[in-house]
C-alpha cells in the first residue's frame, strides 16, 4: 500500500497540512473502520501503522489475534520508537 493513496483515498488529500482537526478527525475514523474490517493481513497491518502514525493505533495485543502480527506490530513500535529517540 502506498501511503499518498491510503492519505487520499482517506483524507482526501496526501498532504494532511492542508487539512483542519476536523477533517483529519474524520478521516481518522475512516482508516479506524478500514482497520476493524479488514482481512487481509497485509492491508490490515499497513492501516495499524497509519493509525500509529495519526497516534490512534490500539495496543498490538488488542489489534492482532495471530501472534505472527501481533509480534510484527511490537517490532515496529520498537524500532519505531526508537527511531524518535535520535
């Protein structure tokens, strides 16, 4: 999944600078939706992160009953966090 499409087919726009809380908020609870009914594992792990992203993700424990997913979503918070450590 690219993220300039996920961005626009949510928010409708890939630049979310261009948008108020409002529509962000909107948009938020869009990919909260996609998530929650999506089956497709890789889709669905590719919205978990742009939920991360928007700071809205629920806790890998809670988001993912394949313990394969559940520990991808660790690893990414792990690196991730540390990431913003630099």
């Amino acid at each position: 999944m690219d993220l300039d499409d996920l961005l626009t087919h949510y928010f409708g726009t890939a630049s979310l600078d261009d948008l108020d809380e409002s529509a962000i908020e909107v948009g938020r609870e869009r990919v909260a939706i996609a998530f929650g009914t999506e089956q497709e594992r890789g889709r669905r792990f590719a919205l978990w992160i742009l939920l991360d992203a928007l700071g809205s993700a629920p806790e890998p424990g809670a988001a993912f009953e394949d313990e394969r997913d559940r520990k991808a979503a660790e690893d990414y918070l792990w690196a991730s966090r540390r990431m913003e450590r630099r």
